[in-house]
C-alpha cells in the first residue's frame, strides 16, 4: 500500500516535511462492548475511517489536511461493569487535547478537528475551556449525528443499532458475527418522564438499560446501507474539511 499523504500514521518526515498542512484531523472514539455481534474497537474503526474518507475528498479538491492516529478510549464511566471496558474521564481527555494542541500550535498549524466516534464523548466544554488560551481554532464534528436525510435506515437506535451494524458490514464485515448471533438492541426506558424526553438528563447505567449492550436492533442492518451512509456522511465531512481550510478564522460571520 502506498502512504497516503493525508495520514499521519502511514506517511513520512520526507513527506510531511514539505506540506503546509491547514487542518489537522484527530479521531476519538472508544473501547466498549457493543451489541453481541460488533467488536469493542468499533467506534475506533468508524472514527478512522470516516476522518481517512472524509480527507482524502477533501484533498482531492484541494485542502491540505493531514488525519492523526486515532484515541482509542473514551469515556465510560457508565459502563466500568463490562469486563474491558476502559474509561478515559473527561478530565484526561482535556489533557490529552491540551498536549495535542501544544505540538500543533508549536508547528504552525492552525487548525484542529476533533472527529468524535463516541457517543459517551462530549468535547464541548472541553474546547470552551482550551479555546481560550489557544491561537489554534478547534472544533468538533459527531459524525454519527449527521442526520439520514435520504432514509437509508429503518430502525433508529444508539449503539450497535442498524447504523453501526451496516457501517461495519460494508467496512469490516470480518469483525461482526454471522448474523444468527446477534441481539435484538432491546434497551429500557427510565421510569421518569423528564430524562425519556431528554430535557433532563442523566448519564445511562448501561446493564440497567440494556440486554446485550446495544441500543436499537441491528436486524435490518446490510452492507448496501452502510456502503450509502459512510458516502454520504464523508461526503458532508469533506466539504467542512474544505470550507475550514480555506476560512479566515478571525472573520467567520457574516455582517
């Protein structure tokens, strides 16, 4: 396989050297269960490669953006039941940006996005706080969150759900057992109105809420979908990817 310049992890000083990046990618996802059938690195492996898809569109037209290696934990701190589930808490995961915001500041590059694969992840006041005393203009993009605007899925669910099951059978259908192993998703309500119609809030225990880990039955899930859905949400990342290599940070609104 050829090194692609656009990911860091496959690419080389001899490279890089020479290559005024405008966008730096750094993917976040998690290491959980999910679902019987899909593997823990899940949100790992869509991470990577929705930020790898989404750069190399992106670079075909023109921006200089470069995909870090991926942070693997995220935070579960709902989920420490599970036998291997890690955890990373918030308050790691602002050092760990801080650290990465550092390096890239000190090399001149002037703009980070954090690609988030985690649900459980929030990097909102995370960027509030570090924005501040940054000259690095940070972002975050939830890839999971763009909407399926052209119906592609059924079943809508959370985790392990018909999304995630189509993304790995089209990307890694290796990984996700045949599909008379896997769980129905079924999950339970909490027993209070307010945190079921999510203006109030409470973070999941997750074997409380659920049978097999998942959230949202898997069982209409297919490669075909997936194949539509990684398209699509790549294709809008891309074009974000773009825009913010190309934008003046000190004049982003329109007057």
């Amino acid at each position: 396989m050829k090194p692609r310049p656009y990911v860091l992890k496959e690419t080389n000083w001899k490279s890089v050297k020479d290559i005024d990046y405008k966008v730096a990618i750094l993917p976040w996802g998690a290491t959980e269960a999910h679902g019987w059938h899909l593997p823990y690195a899940t949100d790992n492996y869509e991470a990577a490669m929705v930020a790898e898809l989404a750069a190399e569109k992106a670079w075909e037209q023109g921006a200089k953006v470069v995909v870090l290696p991926e942070i693997p934990f995220g935070v579960n701190t709902q989920q420490m039941d599970l036998k291997l589930t890690i955890n990373m808490n918030p308050s790691t995961q602002l050092a760990v940006l801080q650290d990465v915001i550092e390096s890239l500041e000190k090399q001149g590059i002037e703009k980070l996005v954090v690609l988030n694969g985690h649900g459980g992840n929030d990097f909102k006041w995370i960027i509030r706080e570090l924005q501040k005393d940054s000259d690095v203009f940070i972002s975050a993009v939830n890839w999971f969150a763009i909407k399926d605007e052209d119906g592609i899925f059924d079943d809508q669910g959370d985790h392990a759900d018909e999304m995630e099951t189509s993304f790995m059978l089209h990307a890694y259908p290796e990984l996700v057992l045949p599909k008379e192993e896997w769980g129905d998703g079924e999950s339970h309500k909490l027993k209070i109105d307010a945190l079921n119609e999510n203006w109030a809030w409470t973070p999941r225990e997750w074997t409380k809420a659920t049978v097999d880990t998942g959230v949202g039955s898997p069982k209409l899930g297919t490669a075909e979908k997936g194949e539509k859905f990684i398209e699509y949400v790549t294709n809008k990342i891309a074009k974000y990817f773009v825009d913010l290599a190309d934008a003046d940070v000190d004049d982003l609104y329109e007057k």
